[in-house]
C-alpha cells in the first residue's frame, strides 16, 4: 500500500488524485498553495485515504495562490464508491467552490477551530452536523443541509447565507453572525426541537428567517434589516433588540416574552394570522421608542397585549405608535396598558375591542367596568352600587352618586388617568383612563 506523507508545504499546479490502497497524509501546520494562475478547476480527490488532521497550535491551510478573496479551485473530492475516505480536521480551507465534496454523505460532519473562507457552498452536509469554535467568513453559502445540527460559539461573517437548515434539530449557544446577506434560514419546519441561545446577531439582512418549534433566548439582535421573521410555534424571550429596520415578525403560536425592543424603525409586526386561536401571545415586552411604529397588527384579528410597557405616560403618544384598526380598517384592534417611565407601575388600561377591567383588591373581585370611559362610568355587576370616591392622580378627591343603576355621570371629570378608591363601603384601587 502506498504511503505518502506532506510535511512543510506544496504548491499543487495540477489535479490531484490518491488512488485505492495509498494514503496521503498532510501533518499539522502544512500549508498547501492551489496554483490558479491558469487553472481554476483543480482537485484532490481521493479514491484512498486521505488524512488531513491539523491541531489547535497548528492547523493545516489550504488557500489558492493568488486571488485569496474569490473562489479559484474546486476543493477536496471524496469517491467513496471507489473505497475513498477523507478524514479533516483543525484546517482552515478557503477559495473552494465546495471543499469537502463526499460522493456518501457522512454519518457525522464534526469540525473544530475550522475556517472557511470565501468558498462556494462551504459546508454541504446530511445526517448529523457539529461545529465547535468554527469561522465562516466570505462565503456564498456557508452551511446548508438536512441534519441534526449542534453549533457552539461559531462565527459567522459576510456569507451570502450563514446557515440554511432543514434541520431535525438545531441547538445553537455562543455563535455570532456578522455582516451576513442572511444569517439563519430553516426551510422547513424544524421536526424535533430548536433552541437558539446566548448568539448575537448584528448589521445582517435577515438573522433568524422562519423559526419554529423552540426557543429563542437571550440573543441580541442589533443593526439588521430584519431581526426575526415569521416565527412560528416558538418562544421568544429575554432578548435585546435594537437598530433593526424591523425588529421582530411574530406569526402563529409565537410567545414573545421578556424582551427589550427599542430604538428600532419597527418594533413588533404582528403576520399570518387568520383566527384568534393560532394568536401569538405577546407579554411583559418593553416595547419603546421605535421610530415607525412599536406594534403593527398586519392582521384583521383583535389582540389585547395587556402587561407590555410602551414607555409613555400618555394613551395618545402609545396610539401613535401602534398601527391596528383606528389606523386601518382591514386591521384588528389592540388593547393595551399604560406604564409609569420606569415599567412596574400601571397607570391605566385602554379597551378598544370587547374586554372588561377588573377591580383589582381581594375585598371585590366580581365588579368590572368599561375601560376607557366616556361620559358615563358603567359597572357590569349584578350587585347595585350607589357610590363610588373617585380621585386624579394629583390627589383631588371626588364622591359621585349612581344616576341609574351600576351608572356614573363623569363627563365633568377631565380627561386623563383617574383612580376608583371606593366602591360603595368598600375600599379599591383601579385606575382607569377618561
């Protein structure tokens, strides 16, 4: 069996090819130089063995010899139908239209501290995928496949599309996407499980296109054109998003929860939805400051996104940036709550479609009223209420008798946020807004 060894370094001026039974090994630290002054479709291929293992201290390169920033050779070709075998590791490869072309998709592409740069279709894969400490940068498409993929604190720079997943499953924790045309794409449905945590994604096109089935947790989205677009069936929590043109796109069964979205041209799109039931829930969101809008409802379903801080004292100031059916007719409404500045002292609740306030002491629980008020102030209560004490947030105190059953004429009242105090004898706490 023929044996050959690559120790320092080679330029390679032709086409390349290991046949059955010899083994080209390339030791750690080569650099291997594909002339492509003349040439632009050289090859390795093997129909042997090829072992390419590099370390942490000294990886093996592989890089065209002129025009380093363009794709200029073929890459590696694996004839597994001849008995080939081509083992990589610990490399950084670059200028490849597709580095590692295998003939039988591999069980397993496992790669680590790996570099791809400015190749074609950087990492073609099938079955299982796992990167560790990996670069990917310049490339058309770094990553794209059928797989079950684990990603861990990758990096993701200038490629047309980072990642294109058509995944089983897809754990990511660590990575960062820089740059990209589109940073993460699924184009199709994830079948088990997503989870996406701790990554950042900052100034590419799109960064998560299509999400579904998992979680999105604890990212940053900053400076994209899109932070995340059609969600479905995912949570979405605890992230941080900022600068985006658009910066989250919720769609069917969509929890967005705990998140920080400010200072972006569009804060929330709310997309894709036909019915009440396949409503995304959107709670306990900082929603502020966005320039266009901080809620879109491009929908004709109603949506009461109660517990979200808007980071305004004034419902006329929230109105302005949310876009619903006041704005356009073929859209749902949105009710809302007002926040004092600091997020954790509601002021008032506004109720544009068909919900009820209710007081909010543990002495009455069973009394609601409309919320806003107009001119009267009406109980929905089966008990007869007589009195209420009503008082402005400046402390100005007022006693009001009921001129009909459960009915309080307030339209001497100024327009604003009022406190209930008193129902009859007993004591409460509820504001509302006039």
């Amino acid at each position: 069996m023929g044996f050959t060894k690559i120790q320092i370094g080679v330029l390679i001026t032709g086409s390349v090819v290991v046949f059955p039974g010899n083994t080209l090994t390339i030791d750690p630290g080569v650099e291997i130089l594909i002339n492509n002054d003349i040439d632009d479709s050289l090859y390795i291929e093997t129909r042997g063995t090829i072992n390419m293992l590099g370390n942490n201290q000294l990886p093996i390169t592989i890089r065209t010899l002129n025009d380093t920033s363009n794709i200029g050779w073929i890459g590696f070709v694996c004839t597994s139908s001849q008995g080939g075998v081509l083992n990589a590791n610990h490399f950084s490869i670059s200028n490849a239209q597709v580095p590692f072309n295998y003939e039988s998709p591999l069980a397993l592409y496992s790669y680590t501290n790996c570099s791809f740069n400015h190749c074609g279709q950087a990492v073609t894969v099938g079955n299982e995928t796992v990167l560790n400490n990996c670069q990917f940068i310049g490339n058309n498409s770094a990553v794209y496949g059928w797989s079950y993929f684990t990603v861990d604190n990758c990096f993701f720079k200038d490629n047309g599309t980072a990642i294109n997943a058509y995944s089983t499953s897809f754990t990511m924790t660590g990575t960062t996407f820089l740059e990209n045309s589109n940073a993460l794409v699924f184009s199709a449905s994830v079948f088990d499980s997503m989870s996406i945590t701790n990554c950042q994604f900052l100034n590419n096109g799109t960064a998560i296109n299509f999400p579904n089935n998992g979680k999105i947790e604890n990212c940053t989205f900053l400076d994209n054109v899109t932070g995340i677009q059609s969600s479905y069936g995912c949570k979405i929590s605890n992230n941080v998003f900022s600068y985006n043109e658009v910066a989250v796109d919720v769609s069917v069964l969509t929890e967005l929860v705990n998140n920080q979205i400010k200072n972006n041209m569009g804060g929330v799109r709310i997309s894709g939805i036909s019915s009440i039931e396949n409503a995304p829930i959107i709670t306990n969101n900082e929603i502020c400051e966005n320039i266009n809008y901080n809620i879109n409802n491009n929908t004709n379903v109603n949506y009461s996104l109660l517990t979200n801080c808007f980071c305004s004292l004034d419902s006329a100031g929230i109105e302005q940036s949310i876009i619903d059916g006041y704005d356009d007719i073929t859209k749902g409404l949105i009710n809302y709550q007002i926040f004092d500045s600091s997020c954790t002292i509601l002021l008032g609740t506004v109720l544009k479609f068909n919900q009820v306030a209710s007081l909010s002491t543990n002495e009455i629980e069973d009394f609601t009223f409309e919320n806003p008020v107009g001119n009267t102030l009406t109980f929905l209560s089966a008990e007869t209420i007589d009195e209420i004490e009503i008082s402005d947030l400046n402390g100005k105190v007022l006693v009001l008798k009921s001129f009909a059953l459960n009915k309080f004429n307030v339209s001497d009242l100024n327009p604003g946020f009022l406190i209930i105090k008193r129902v009859n004898q007993t004591s409460a706490n509820q504001k509302f807004i006039k």
